[in-house]
C-alpha cells in the first residue's frame, strides 16, 4: 500500500500541538508554524505522529 501524505510526517502532530498550546510553556512566545520550526525538531514530531498512528492501528481506538 504506498501512502501519499497531503501533510509532512509529524506535521499533523505538532499542528495539533501548537492549537491547544499556541505558546511556549518556557518564554511565553507564540509557537512558530509548522513551516517555520527548527528542521532538528521535525523528526521528534514525526516519531510521535508515528507512535499515535501505531498505537490507533494496533489497538484498533
């Protein structure tokens, strides 16, 4: 089955983040997009998009 991904990997993850938590719990500064994030921090929200998505199809939530 080959996937096509209207979103980057992790990208649907951190934009959900970012809607409930707009701003940094550490400085008080508004969240920057998803576009616009360190590219060093891009695998992290994939690893958790990835565990969710793991999680859904396995446990069947």
């Amino acid at each position: 089955m080959k996937l096509i991904y209207l979103k980057e990997p992790g990208q649907v993850a951190y934009e959900a983040y970012r809607e409930v938590c707009p701003e940094s719990k550490f400085t008080g500064d508004k969240l920057p997009t998803w576009q616009d994030i360190d590219e060093e921090l891009k695998p992290y929200w994939e690893a958790v998009e990835t565990a969710v998505t793991n999680r859904v199809i396995n446990k069947g939530v």
